[in-house]
C-alpha cells in the first residue's frame, strides 16, 4: 500500500520541502500533540492532524480550511519519519489535490537536515548556555 502511494506522489527531500514552503506550499504536519510535544515542531506549518486531514482539505467539504480553497494549492504533508504522509498525501490527491505530496524522511529528517525547527532539543541547548 505504501509503494502503491509513493508511486503517485513527487516525493521533497527536506530542502526541496523548505524551498516550496518558502514559495507559498503549505506545510501540513499531521502528527499527534504529543509527538509534536516529544520531538519538536516546524515553525509555519499548519497542525492538521491526520484523522481530519481529508475534510479539512477538500475543497467542497463544509468543514475545510479557508485556505483549503482550490485543487492547485501546493500542499506537503509530513509526519515523524514519513510513511504515514505519503499516505495522506496521496489520499489528499484522490481528492483532487494533484499538487499534494510529503516530507521524504518526515520531521526527523527535516531536523537532520539543519532546517529550521523548535522543541526540546533547542529547549535544552537554550537552558545549558544560560545555566551551564
């Protein structure tokens, strides 16, 4: 199922994922809060967790994002390590979405990757060089 949805989708490598965002793709991060909480977040990306992820992108659903408006918007979905992103990105493509993917290696690469993130790790290294 995983091959089957990875197949549909142009799949970003972390600086791809921060070069779009920064041209106007919308960042989804469809963690739980507690992973968030645990491992961190990327500062811009909208919360959208994944048990709501269809209806709060189709553009014809009621209860959609005011920013979920048309089936050209650039959409990159990501998780902690990316397997369940490329599921919902692709789900989010047999909506319409056809511009929809995700975060190759999810938040932790994007972490690996320098990009820019907060959470404990920057919590700690604040608190060590102000009470070393």
């Amino acid at each position: 199922m995983l091959a089957e949805a990875r197949a549909k989708l142009c799949r970003l490598e972390p600086e791809a994922a921060h070069l779009a965002y920064r041209s106007g793709a919308v960042l989804v991060d469809i963690r739980p809060a507690a992973q968030r909480a645990a491992s961190g977040e990327i500062p811009g990306a909208l919360i959208v967790e994944r048990n709501v992820l269809e209806w709060r992108f189709d553009p014809r659903s009621a209860a959609r994002l005011p920013i979920a408006n048309r089936y050209d918007l650039p959409v990159v979905v990501f998780c902690q390590e990316g397997y369940t992103s490329s599921l919902a990105a692709a789900s989010l493509q047999e909506l319409g979405l056809f511009l929809a993917t995700d975060l190759v290696g999810g938040f932790v690469a994007w972490r690996a990757a320098g990009l820019p993130a907060f959470g404990p790790a920057d919590i700690y290294a604040y608190l060590n060089s102000v009470h070393p």
